[in-house]
C-alpha cells in the first residue's frame, strides 16, 4: 500500500501503565520513531519519563511528553478510577484521541480501565453493538485472534456475528490474511452442539459471506485450526487465562520431571529449549490485543510488555490506521443494517 | 466404615463401550473382583466377551456376563441412541440400574447417551435441579472435581447452587476429604467479577454452608487452589478439553525443542521424564467422572479408559455405595428445600 500522500499517524502511548513503565515505553517508543514515520505521544508523569527520554538516541521531533499526573492503579474499579482521575495517563491519552489530537492509544495498564475509557471516552462506531477486545493466542501454527477474550461477558448472539465481521477485517487488513478463517469455539464439532448461544451464533455465521469454517472445539485451539476464534468474553477469558496456566504449570512439572530420576540432565542443557519453547508460545512480538469497534483505535498491551512488546504493539497501531480498518468496519456494519432494512 | 454388615455391591460394566472395549473392560473387572468384596456384570455381545473373560484368573462366581446385542456408537445421536437402541450394552446397563438388579453403572462409551440415559432411564432425585457430571482434572497438588464438566450448557445460579453441593457431598466421603474447598471458575479474583451467572451463584455460595473459597480464575486452576469447581457445563466442558489439548501441544512442542538445537538431548532420555510428566498429569488412577444426582449411581470413564481407569471406576462406585451418597444428596437437598419453604 502507498502511504507516502497519508498525513503522519500520531500515536498516544500510556507511559505509566504496566509492569515495566515508563522504562519500557520509553525504550520501545525511542526504537519505533527510529524505524517508522510516525509521531509519538508519551504521556505520563514528566519527570519520570524525560530522564529515560534523554538516554535516548532517537529523532527528537518525533516524540512529544504529554503530562498527566495520576496512574489509574491494577486494582481499582474501572468505572470509579475512570470517572475520578480525570488527569490519569489513560484518561488524558483516550482524550487525545477522542478530540482528535492523536490517532491511536496504546496502553498496558488496568484492562477494565482501558474498556470502560475507551467506551465512554472514545466511544462506539455507530452500528457495532459491543467493541470486541481482540487477543493473539499463540499456537502450534502461529496465533488465532481471540474475539471476545474478555470485554463482554453476557452476549448475543448478534454480537458474536459482529466480532467474527470486525476479527475477520481486522485479520485481513492488520495481519495480512486473505481469507481469516472463523471458528466458533464450542463444545462440539457437529452443528447441533452447544448452548443457547453458540447454536444460534453458528446459525448467523453459517449464513454470513464470512470464511466460516464451524466449531472449534477447545482441544483443537493449540493447533491453530482458525484464524479468528469467536466466542463470547467469559469463555474467551478462560481460554486465555487457562492457556496460561496449564502452559506455565506444564514447564514447571517439565523441569522438575528432566532435572531428576535415571537420566539426570544438567539444568544449563535446558536453558535454550525452554526459552525457544517460551518464545514460541509467546505473544510479544504479535503486538498488543487492539479493542475494535471504536471511533480510534484503542491497543490493550500486556501487562507485562517489555520494550519489544510496545514497539510491535505501535506498528500494529500503524498497520491498522494506514488500512483504515475504522471505516472498513463501519461500513461493514453498515452494509448489515441496511440489508436488514431492506428485508423488512 | 464397617461394611461387614452391607450386602455385596453390584456393578454393571459396559462391556463395549470405549477404545479399548471389550478387553479392558473383562481385565479391569477381573482384576476388581479379585481385590473387592463385589459383583460383577458385563453387559455387552456374550461371543465377544466370553473368550476373553475365560482366558482371566478370577472367583468366577462374581461375573456374569448380560447379554446385549447392540453398540451405541460415539457419532450417534444420544437421544436417538438411547430411545432406538433398546438392545444396547448402554440401555440394558441402565435398565439393571433402574430395576435394582444392579446398584451402579460404569461406561466408557459416548458421554452424551450416557447422559441422556442417565436421566431418562435412570432418573433424578427428588430435588435435584440438574444431574452434574463431576470430571477429575489433574493439578499440580493431585487434582479438583470440575462440576459441571458438560452435562449441563445453560444454567441458573441455583443449578450452579447445587453443583457445589452435590460435589462437596461426594469429594467428602468418595475422595476422603474433610472440608472440600469449594471455588467457582470465574473471570476474576474479586466478588464482583463475572458475567450474570456466576455473580448469582457467588452470592448464593457464599450464604451456603459449604467451605466457598471464593473465585477461582482460569490461570489458577492448575495449581489446585479448590477441591470443588463449580461452573456451568459450556465453561466446565470448555476447560476440560483446552486443558487436554494445551497439555498434548505442548509436551509435543518440548519434545521438538528438547531434541535440537546445541544441547541435542538423545530421545531416549526423555522417554522417562515425559512419562512421568504425563502420569502427573493423567486421571487414570482417579477412576471415572460421576453423574451426580441420580437415583443410582452412573460413572463415565474416559473413552481411552485402559485396565487400570476401569479398574479405578469400579473401586469408586464402591466407595459411593459404602457411603450411601445418594442419600446424603437426596437428605440434602430436602433440607434446602424444607428451609426455603419455611422461609416462605
């Protein structure tokens, strides 16, 4: 795609927010302005991020500090924290972004917080009945996109046919797939499985123009057998958290079990397998899980992201904008309605 | 527990139901009746069973064969299944149940006809809302009762309710456990986390008398942290089989990363450590999941069951039987019942 005529995308990235702020922010906005033509936004507390800025080798004109002067804290109630820090770095950021000051959000702070903001602050594109929090889940092929992995957590079965339109799009445009592949996750291959909802979404999936390729059973996820994963935001938060703690667990026992008994293998002879494993089920270098069906984009990073982590989290953010994967989605979705009109 | 006094305990076994039907089937009930003080039945095709029942060492007075021509099959429609297939191992299994001619049924055959005949042949106890299969899953500290596992998809708080009951009761005096810890699988640590189904059923555990320990989030459910977990059948089915499925990728995945690489490990020095691995992490020695809530006792072992899982499944009724369970749901349940209608 040419972008050399489309304006500079400005990205407003949480500097506060995560296990490793502001160092990792810092380091991973310096890196992107280095290899992108974008503008960044640090927004934090100053005098924490300048120091680190100034250590910095990178083009100074490309990153700005935006002062904000509370943090919006892992344990607070999303709706209160929202509301009440007002000059928080999430509230200032989705502000930016909102009032058009910048085009993108990033952040790996409290998840809750970043849904209820984004919602009331960014708001939805007209049409989406519920933005949909999209997460790469890494498997033996690659990675499956995760919608919902965890923003709804009572659906219909509308809002499951929307996630699947709006991963399907986003598939297509951020991560370069032709045709995604849905799969609904269930409890059975056959059609007639599953409960109220997935028998009904599995009916409006079937019917859509969608690459619909039917259940997906939860033991089959490991094996990549869809590009886009739909369900609803409990389950999908289930899937993603137990993915973890089976994984983790699973390497823990793993060590145990090779490090004692008849073979005793040196424990520095599994350093390097165990970090390729760790590094193939890893999500860091997919980016962050992007909140889709809002006016601007919103990117949920882990909590945990380290500077490579932000800086693919913000080249996924300019992926998207070049693509504009907004207004591909709003059309989509008003194509729908107007459809639906029309059949009345 | 005196059982002196008890009279013998009868067990039907699916003879043809399984991977491994009918041959683990006549060796694990063998083998049962050598060490166990009960009677045997293998219900199934008699020319299939009997060759291999005669080439055993057992008290032959403790098996006999029931004849019963027909197979429900794993593809089959359960309802279909069990209303059409009135010769099957599964049906007439059932029926000796249902007639008193037999005080537990155990099959490795298709969990859905299973289920349907469970509730159809069989029956509920008075009270009970919904029957809950309670599926053993492996943890770092032995392994938690997962209730409901797939029985029921779409549930109410009181379902839910009674899930915890009906397991606490049973991990009580079948796995010997003085208090059970009960959790429910939820999106979050706090109270206040969940969708509308498990925000009910926390306010519900929660006034009950069992030992609620509050939620449990997927990523903690390898590490034990509940005896007793409670959700509904799409979530419990949905766990079940994302642990399967990550376990067997993973361990694939090692495999492969432990085999190259600078440290080149010989596979023959993994062969120990990954059984080891796989035993820890196998459900095996537990013995099967049982449908709790039934006026008899029904056990589903695992399609894969071997000698040794059907061997467990047969010890387990015993133990259900020695403490007479169902009666303790059944008192159980009435308590909860005259209680409500006093509260009226």
């Amino acid at each position: 795609m040419d972008t050399t005529e489309q304006k500079q995308i400005r990205i407003a990235l949480d500097a506060m927010g995560g296990d490793y702020a502001p160092d990792a922010m810092v380091k991973g906005a310096a890196q992107a302005v280095k290899d992108m033509d974008i503008h960044m936004f640090l927004v934090g507390q100053e005098d924490k991020i300048r120091p680190l800025l100034e250590k910095e080798n990178y083009p100074k004109e490309k990153i700005e500090i935006v002062p904000a002067s509370e943090i919006i804290e892992m344990g607070e109630h999303p709706t209160t924290a929202i509301r009440q820090k007002k000059d928080s770095s999430m509230v200032v950021g989705m502000k930016m972004v909102k009032d058009g000051k910048a085009d993108a959000f990033v952040s790996a702070g409290s998840t809750g917080a970043l849904l209820v903001g984004g919602l009331t602050i960014v708001g939805r594109i007209r049409g989406v009945e519920r933005p949909v929090l999209a997460t790469p889940l890494p498997t033996l092929e690659g990675f499956s996109l995760l919608v919902d992995s965890g923003a709804n957590v009572d659906c219909k079965p509308q809002y499951l046919y929307q996630f699947a339109q709006m991963g399907s799009i986003y598939a297509k445009n951020v991560l370069d797939l032709e045709k995604p592949r849905v799969g609904l996750i269930n409890i059975g291959a056959e059609k007639e499985k599953g409960n109220m909802l997935t028998k009904e979404s599995y009916a409006l999936l079937e019917e859509s123009s969608m690459n619909f390729v039917g259940n997906v059973e939860a033991r089959n996820i490991p094996y990549g057998e869809a590009d886009v994963l739909v369900c609803d935001g409990f389950i999908g938060n289930t899937v993603l958290k137990l993915y973890e703690g089976v994984s983790k667990t699973l390497m823990k026992a793993m060590k145990e079990e090779l490090t004692k008994g008849l073979y005793v293998l040196p424990t520095l002879a599994l350093a390097k397998p165990f970090s390729r494993l760790k590094h193939r089920f890893d999500a860091d270098e997919i980016g962050g899980a992007p909140f889709i069906g809002l006016k601007q984009l919103v990117v949920k990073a882990h909590g945990s992201s380290k500077e490579k982590a932000i800086y693919h989290a913000i080249r996924q953010c300019k992926t998207f904008m070049e693509h504009d994967v907004t207004a591909q989605i709003a059309a989509a979705v008003q194509a729908e309605k107007t459809e639906e009109k029309a059949a009345e």
